[in-house]
C-alpha cells in the first residue's frame, strides 16, 4: 500500500489472488473501510457490465474510444439521425436483453442483502441490477428497455418496439455487425436510408428511448433523491467508472463538500482520484466477491 503524491489516497494495486493482492497487500483494508462506513451508497459504470458482454465507452486511461454517440438535439430534429439510432439499435439491443448479470452485479445485490449497500446509483442503462436482485436502484441515465413518446408521454416496452422494427426492416437482417456500447451497433452508408422509423403506436408521435442521451440533462427530482441519499451515507463506492462525464462526477464533489469518504473499485483512471480515501486498482466482480465473503451480515 502506498500514498499517491497528494497523500490523499491509498491505492490497493492488485489483481486478488485467494483473497490477497499482489504485493501483500490483502482484502483486509477494504473490509475494514466498509465495516466503518457501513452504511454505503454505491455508484455503478460501464465498466461493471463489460463481463457481461457489453462494451465500454472508454479505456483504461478513460479515452473515449467508441462511435460519436447519439446528441439529444440531433435525434429530435433530424430524421436521418433517428433513421441511424434506430437501425444500430435494431442490431444492438439484442446483445443488452440477453445480458446477464456478471460476478459484480450479483456481489452488489449480496451487499445489499447484508445491510451495507443502502442505495445503488447506476449510470448503466441495460437494468443488469436489477436482474441481478438489487432492489434499491436509481437509474441515473433511464432505462433502455423502455420507449417513449416525447408527444403524448406514452412509454412502451422496447421489446414492442423491436417487434415493429423486425416486421418492417428485414432488409437489416442479413447484415452483420459489431456489438456498441449501451445497445448501438456498428452501422453506416447507404443501407440507414432505407430505414423505417417507428413512431408511437397511440398517437404517432415521435419515439426515443427512455433514456439520458448526450447533451441532455438528468432529471433534476433523480439528481435530488441521489443528493439525499448520499447524505445520508457513511460513504461513496464507486464501482467500474471513469467519472468522466459530470452527471456522476457530481456526487463525488458533493461528497468531497460533505467530507464523505469515496472508496472506489476500477481498473482504470478516474475523474475523481484525487478526492479518494481508497482505490483498489482491480476487476470489480472478484474484488467484490471477496468483500462479500469477508464482511458478516448487520443485525
């Protein structure tokens, strides 16, 4: 274990051998973080569903490394950008509704059962949380197994909607893609102007994912709720997260203000590392199993 220059976190460089991690430096230190901060607000990323198939905006050094992502204002005024989401989501979200839950996912839901994950905040859209058992989640960027009309407000399964897209571009069928992060796909030219966009099937308006797309905001009421419940946590773990986009980085400001300390699990760089108490620099579903393994239920 050692210092970083600002001598304000102790990184635990480790891949987990049989509960210790190279160097000698063992579970020990991050059971005894959470057993002083039992009571823990979690804040999931990308990285914690890559074992499960999906891949990750970002590397290790947290350089972007995926297609431009869809902009909120581009999907609401062009129909040729509505024509690419749909087609590449076409192809993608069926890798996102066969996902399931990895090794990290299911130790978090066991936390929880233990008594010290109290909220888990997740910036993951593809609900492995909770079909892993997790039962108290925010869903901080929405949810992609739900669409709904920006017109009449009506949401509607993203299963439907898969359905409309089957019946009314099989051309897409044929053509083989590579998986994107958050249900995209790898698709481009000519083929996207054939395109049949599905529109509300109450009132024809126009549909998008129920989701948080680049340069939109968070809904101010899901920022509060996550506020209050950090504020009402010992501490802040943030599992398999860059940070990089501030609709996460916020908690951990809000944190730092709050002198809450941020343990956090990633094998990468983060946002944040400068305001961490603990960073254990490791896969996240092992770290978290043996934490589980280590910690002894609350009463």
């Amino acid at each position: 274990m050692s210092a970083d220059p600002l001598g304000q976190v102790q990184f635990v460089q480790a891949q987990l051998q049989s509960g210790v991690a190279v160097g000698g430096v063992g579970v020990e230190e991050l059971q005894a973080f959470v057993e002083e901060h039992p009571r823990v607000l979690a804040l999931s990323g990308a990285g914690i569903s890559q074992h499960s198939g999906i891949p990750t905006y970002r590397d290790a050094a947290g350089v972007w490394k995926s297609n431009k992502p869809i902009q909120h204002g581009e999907f609401i005024l062009h129909h040729a950008t509505r024509q690419r989401y749909w087609a590449r989501s076409y192809k993608g979200w069926p890798n996102v509704a066969n996902a399931r839950p990895n090794a990290a996912h299911i130790a978090l839901s066991k936390l929880e059962d233990l008594g010290y994950v109290q909220t888990l905040v997740t910036q993951n859209i593809d609900r492995l949380h909770q079909k892993a058992g997790h039962r108290k989640v925010i869903d901080l960027h929405g949810r992609l197994d739900q669409v709904i009309c920006i017109d009449c407000g009506e949401t509607m399964t993203r299963a439907d909607v898969q359905n409309w897209l089957a019946q009314n571009n099989a051309h897409l069928d044929e053509i083989k893609v590579t998986a994107a992060p958050d249900g995209d796909a790898q698709i481009e030219g000519e083929v996207l102007n054939d395109m049949q966009v599905p529109s509300c099937f109450r009132c024809s308006g126009l549909l998008k994912p129920n989701v948080v797309f680049y340069g939109s905001s968070v809904d101010k009421e899901i920022v509060n709720a996550v506020y209050d419940q950090l504020s009402q946590a010992d501490a802040l773990l943030v599992v398999g997260t860059s940070l990089m986009v501030f609709s996460s980085f916020r908690f951990c400001k809000f944190a730092q203000e709050n002198d809450i300390p941020i343990l956090c699990i990633n094998e990468g760089l983060t946002r944040a590392d400068d305001m961490l108490r603990l960073k254990v620099l490791a896969d996240c579903g092992s770290t978290l199993q043996h934490l589980v393994q280590a910690l002894p239920a609350r009463g």
